[in-house]
C-alpha cells in the first residue's frame, strides 16, 4: 500500500522521501510534531506509521531544543539586565554601599 493507493497522512508519509521528511522535522519542527502525532495515530500502512515517528522524534527535539536555547537566552539577558543595573545603581551612587569607602561623601569630607 505504500507506493500504490495511499491517500492523506498515509500517503505522505509512506510515499515522500525520508530525507525530504527529516528535512521538514528539522526546519518546520512545531508542524512536524503535529503532523507526526496525527500521522501516528491515523496511518495505517507500517512504513507510514515508521515515518511518522521519525518526523515527530525528529519535532520534539528541534522544537524542544529551540525552546531550551529561547528560555536560556532569556534567563541570561534578563540576568545581566539585572546585575547590569545593579552595577550602575551602585557606580551612580556610591554611598549606598556596605563597604567603609562608600561612607565617605563627594566633597572628601567623611561621614
């Protein structure tokens, strides 16, 4: 049934090229998923079904991956957004430091 009367998700997945379906798992990563969760469910023909895997692995890693990179991204840039403000707050205004040379004031004069 693969090559002959195939139709919907068991025929694109059972008649398209593999390297064409691992193309898509990797560059369309959130369709892939989808597609490959319906294709596993639905596809009756076992060369679909094995395709269907392979988008859908192939999906959740790249989808899965890019949202690690995106959160990691965003945890670091808000973590120097932070300590950078931090850093500017104290060089702006040095008396509130807890070191003794922030008690010292602008004009020399001490505390």
């Amino acid at each position: 049934m693969a090559n002959g009367g195939s139709s919907g998700l068991d025929g694109f997945f059972a008649n398209t090229n593999i390297i064409i379906l691992v193309l898509f798992g990797v560059c369309c990563s959130g369709i892939a998923l989808i597609l490959g969760i319906i294709g596993l469910v639905t596809c009756t023909d076992p060369l679909a079904k094995r395709n269907a895997l392979i988008v859908t692995i192939l999906g959740a890693l790249f989808g899965g991956g890019y949202t690690v990179m995106a959160l990691a991204g965003n945890m670091f840039g808000a973590l120097t957004g932070v300590l950078g403000s931090l850093w500017w707050a104290k060089e702006r205004n040095p008396t509130r430091g807890a070191s003794g040379w922030a008690a010292r004031r602008k004009d020399g004069s001490g505390a």
